[in-house]
C-alpha cells in the first residue's frame, strides 16, 4: 500500500484521516503544519500528501508549490475549510484534487 502525509493544524482532522487510511492499509505520517510536514517527506518521502490550505508556519499552498518544485512526480490533495478561491489556488499551484473541509453530503473528487 502506499505511504501518506496528512498534514493539517486541526487534530482531530489529522486523527481521522489517519484511523481511515490505516484501516485501508496504508502507511500514514502526519503533521500539524506545513513546515513540519515538509521535514518528515523529506526524511521519508511520501506517495501522497494530503495538505490543508490553511495553516501555521507553512500554510498549504506554499507547501505545495515547494513540494512540486523539489519533488515534481508527488501527489497532492488539498483540504481546506477556507474559501473556494484558497482551493483554485491550491488547484492551480498543483493539487491533482482539491475538498472542502467539512465534506458535503455526496461531494466526490469529480465534483470539485
């Protein structure tokens, strides 16, 4: 299975994703901030990232753009509990899919 960094400042966000991704038999790695999380992909580098737009120290888009500049191959999905813009810039500065955080009911990775 694959190994991925969730990275996200709300714990409880971290933990679920986490337990979820375990239980799906993954490898996971998480971090509350982007900076954090940019140290321990580049320790033990991920399949996936799984980052939140809106954080401390290193918020989710700087923390794409750096991981598609030193890592271009990496696969990003960003979160956010922000607004719509904050998930096009995270779309645009490289997230191959982009959720809204809470998800809404019956929102896929195609709706958005």
């Amino acid at each position: 299975m694959a190994r991925i960094l969730v990275m996200d400042d709300d714990a409880s966000i971290r933990v679920a994703l986490r337990q979820i991704l375990e239980k799906a038999g993954h490898r996971v790695a998480d971090a509350p901030d982007g900076e954090t999380g940019m140290n321990l992909h580049r320790h033990e580098p991920a399949d996936l990232v799984i980052t939140d737009i809106g954080m401390p120290l290193k918020e989710g888009v700087e923390t794409a753009l750096e991981l598609r500049q030193d890592f271009p191959g990496i696969k990003i999905i960003a979160i956010s509990g922000l607004d719509d813009i904050s998930l096009l810039q995270a779309g645009a500065f490289g997230a191959l899919r982009v959720f809204r955080k809470p998800p809404e009911y019956g929102e896929t990775a195609e709706g958005r």
